[in-house]
C-alpha cells in the first residue's frame, strides 16, 4: 500500500473558487489522500460548501475555527492530521492532476 499523504487548505472567504478548489485535489492521480479543510472564520458559505464535499467524500475533514489567518489554520491542519507526508493548498487555488504525485515521487 501506498504513503497516505495529507493535503491541508486553508479556506476564508473563498466560495467562489473553494468547489474547484476541493475537486482538484479530490481528483488527483494519487489517491491515497487525507484532505483536510480548516474554515477559517468564514463569512461567506465557504464552509458550508466544505460541508457538503466532506459529505460526499470521506478522504474529507472539516475544522472550522474562529478567524486567526492563514499561518493558524495551517498550523490547526498540521495538529489535526495523521500523517507526515503533508502539503498545503490555498483555498482560492487548484492544483493539476499530479500535483501530490509528483510533489512527494510517488508511483
């Protein structure tokens, strides 16, 4: 079996680009995903869209804390995460296909 790597985004206030955020990284070559959405204080239904990926998908986690910027909710998915192997998407961000593939060699 595969390395488990964990993705972490930080999501404030993106909603209209979090969907195709989320797909992207759902989508990746390498599936063997922990994806974890930290809600930052939210405003808008960023999180609310979060909820509903996580629903449909359980490689998908969402935190929702108060507001505190992107380098606390960062810090909030690395204690939350099970695995070493870990990289950061920002929420307003897509990635390609074999963007974790490639990030870690794997395969």
């Amino acid at each position: 079996m595969s390395e488990k790597v964990s993705v972490i985004v930080s999501v404030h206030n993106v909603a209209p680009f979090v969907a195709k955020c989320i797909e992207s990284i759902g989508n990746q070559e390498y599936q063997n995903l922990e994806i974890i959405l930290i809600d930052d204080g939210s405003t808008d239904n960023s999180g609310e869209i979060c909820d509903v990926f996580a629903k449909k998908d359980n490689r998908i986690r969402v935190i929702h804390k108060r507001n505190a910027g992107v380098s606390a909710a960062r810090n909030t998915g690395i204690e939350a995460c099970t695995r070493d192997d870990i990289c950061f998407v920002d929420g307003d961000d897509y990635v390609i296909p074999d963007y974790v593939r490639k990030l870690f060699l794997l395969q």
